[in-house]
C-alpha cells in the first residue's frame, strides 16, 4: 500500500474484453500480482455478470467487499482506515476487492459511489487492477426507475482509466468479437488512456501452422492494429494454478505463459518488472538460507534423539539382564523337577473328575425257535409225563378244553 495518500496517485488499469471467456481474469489476476512489486496493488472484482476471482485466488467467499465499500462512500464514510478493513490481503503487497455474491446486485454499485471508491483505491495505492463483465457497454439509462444500465461503472472506467487491457481470444471468433468491440470503443465510449490489446490463447490448432503471424496480420489489416501482445495457449500452467488458488505469474513465473506475463507488466510499468526481477532473484538466497536452518535442526533434534535412544536402550538392557539372573537364581533354589516362568510359576491344576461308568448292556434276545404257547418254564420236565399233565402212555396228549391249542 502507499503511505503517501494524496502525495502519489495511484492508476487504474481496466481489464476488459468480448464475450466468449477469453481469459480476462486470469490476465488481471497476474497483473496485479505483478504491479505489486512497485507501491502495492489493489485487485478489484467489479465483473457484474460472473465473478471470478475470489475463486481464482483460493481467498474465502463472504459478503461482497466492493458492494460494502460502495455503501460506505455512499453514506460519506469510506476513507483509507475503512478500505484497509474491506480489503482482503493475498500477499506480496497485492490485496483483493471481492465482487458481488450474484449478478442480480449490479445496482448495488452506483456509479456515483464508484467515483468515490476509486478515488480511495487510487490513493490506497500505486496501482489498482479492475476486472469488469465482457461485451458491449449497456449504460443506458431506464425510462421506468431513471436508474443507470448494468454497464455505467465499466463505461466510466473506460473513460477514466489510466490502461485499458482489452483482451480477445486466438480464435476466428474470438478475434472477430475483438474487432466488434474495438469498432465499439471508439464510437459509444472514448478512453482517456493508452489502449493495449491482448490477443490470449494462441495456437497452432486454431489460428495456422503461424499462429502469431497470422494473428498479427489479420488484426493489422482488419483493425488497424499494428502493436498487439500475444499470449501462448498453456492450459496445464493455467489448470495447475488455479487447483492451487494462485496467479500464473506468482504460481508459474517460469513457464511460456508465465514469461509472456511478466512482459506484459513490464509493458505496463517497467519499474514494477526490475522490482519483481530484484525480489525473484533473492528468493534462492533465502530459500537456501531457510534449507541451511532446517538442516541444522534436524541433525541437533536427531543427534539429542540418538543420545536419548542410546540411553534408553542401555537402560533396557540393563533391566533385561537383571531380570534373567532373578530368574535363574530363582530356579536354582526351587526345587528339583519345578518349572518356574520368567513372570510366575503356575498353579497345580484340580484333579479332573471320573468320567461316568459305561451303561449297562441291553438284555439278550431270544434268537431260537419260537416256543410253544402253554408250556412251562421248568428246564427239566418229569419224564413219561405230559405237559399237560396227563400220564405217558403212548396215546396223544390231553389238551385241556378251552385252550384251543391241537397236538401235533
């Protein structure tokens, strides 16, 4: 931030563009990361149709900072105290301006109270980044509430910015887009400041086996334009450092976007480009620096855990050995033929019960012929006398009547 106030004015870089997502706030984002390096920046989310950045930078989503802002300047309350308290810090001197919740709040930001916070940001700091929706500008005023369009704060920043960035795709549609709306800016609205044009995305697959001299000479003959910036297609690089909830230029400085970046902030403002180059160059210093402390750490913290293990291990030792020679001094004092355990001796067991006795064999079976009905059980039946108890003299047995037995 810039301490200085109202000594030094801040300026205003206005990222704008066509439709179809070209890469607008990716391109603010690193930005403002690389103006940061020269009296601070200040990146400012007033995209009123689909913002992005807080999501962009990984920062936590609470109530829209700019809409509070402009309620303040509304009220006469913003001054520099009550900025710092709406602003969100992301680091290397860069702070961020959250947008709207939904792009249903646009009329939370009137143009009027705008004014007023950009004043603020100007004297907040060196350079302030400010990310607006895509497409034409609608500022017309309605008939019905006599309220200004959707489009009146980008319309005045157009008019008011120090650098509008207007950035288009590598495309065929993305570059006929780019030509519509540069026709747009010099009839509805005329900027006060110098005009860049970012052409972002470029490839072979969709622009020719040349894609930056084809770019450079449809743009130069189409629209004019003979001073143009041309940035590579990276979509690892941009993937990568958005899942880490960093810019590409702070994320990536190294990789071919990230190197076509870093010459855009220097086309920007070339002191913020030897600032960053300064500070980049002491970072391996201080990388080694804090490598060198941390090592220096982890051998003391490793040798005081070696001496104490060492220790501890002696100590165990020492406790194992005492406790053998308990042991067998123990076992030559016990008796002969007892068994003692290193932690006790055990106990006799109880005399088992005696199993049950067998049960007794089942009775025997009659396996002869089937006896006769009637007869007797004497094993030695008086000779010469019938079992029916008649005399033996040679005629057939009597039968007692009624039995309805016959003799054979």
């Amino acid at each position: 931030m810039n301490p200085a106030g109202d000594v030094q004015r801040g300026r205003i870089v206005l990222v704008w563009g066509p439709h179809g997502a070209p890469g607008r706030s990716t391109v603010a984002a690193s930005l403002a990361h690389g103006l940061a390096a020269s009296g601070g920046a200040i990146l400012v989310d007033a995209d009123v149709e689909a913002p992005s950045l807080v999501q962009l930078l990984g920062m936590a989503e609470d109530s829209s900072a700019l809409a509070g802002a402009a309620r303040l300047a509304t009220h006469g309350r913003l001054d520099a105290e009550s900025l710092q308290r709406v602003l969100a810090p992301v680091g290397g001197g860069l702070s961020l301006l959250g947008g709207l919740g939904r792009a249903g709040r646009w009329r939370e930001l009137p143009p009027a109270s705008m004014t007023e916070v950009w004043l603020q940001c100007r004297r907040a700091a060196a350079w302030t980044v400010v990310d607006v929706a895509g497409g034409v500008i609608d500022d017309d005023i309605d008939d019905f509430t006599l309220e200004p369009g959707r489009g009146a704060v980008t319309a005045d920043l157009v008019s008011h910015a120090d650098v509008v960035l207007v950035v288009g795709g590598a495309d065929p549609v993305g570059v006929r887009r780019l030509l519509q709306l540069l026709d747009e800016v010099g009839s509805s609205v005329t900027p006060t400041g110098r005009v860049e044009v970012v052409v972002n995305r470029v490839r072979a697959s969709a622009a020719g086996p040349s894609p930056q001299q084809a770019l450079r000479e449809a743009l130069a003959r189409f629209g004019g334009l003979e001073d143009i910036v041309l940035l590579p297609d990276d979509a690892a690089t941009a993937d990568a450092c958005l899942l880490q909830g960093r810019s590409v230029l702070e994320g990536a400085p190294g990789s071919a976007l990230g190197k076509a970046l870093s010459a855009l902030v220097d086309r920007i403002d070339p002191q913020a480009g030897t600032a960053r180059r300064a500070r980049s160059s002491r970072r391996p210093l201080l990388r080694r620096s804090r490598r060198s402390r941390r090592r220096d750490s982890a051998e003391r913290a490793t040798g005081a855990g070696g001496m104490a293990g060492s220790a501890a291990r002696s100590k165990g030792t020492r406790r194992r050995n005492a406790r053998t020679a308990g042991i067998q001094a123990s076992a030559s004092l016990a008796p002969r033929g007892a068994v003692l355990s290193p932690q006790r001796s055990r106990q006799p067991e109880p005399p088992r019960p005696a199993p049950p006795p067998p049960p007794p064999p089942p009775p025997p079976y009659w396996t002869g012929p089937e006896p006769i009905h009637g007869a007797t059980d004497d094993p030695d039946p008086t000779p010469g006398v019938d079992q029916g108890g008649g005399r033996d003299d040679g005629g057939p047995p009597s039968v007692p009547p009624g039995t309805g037995h016959h003799g054979h």
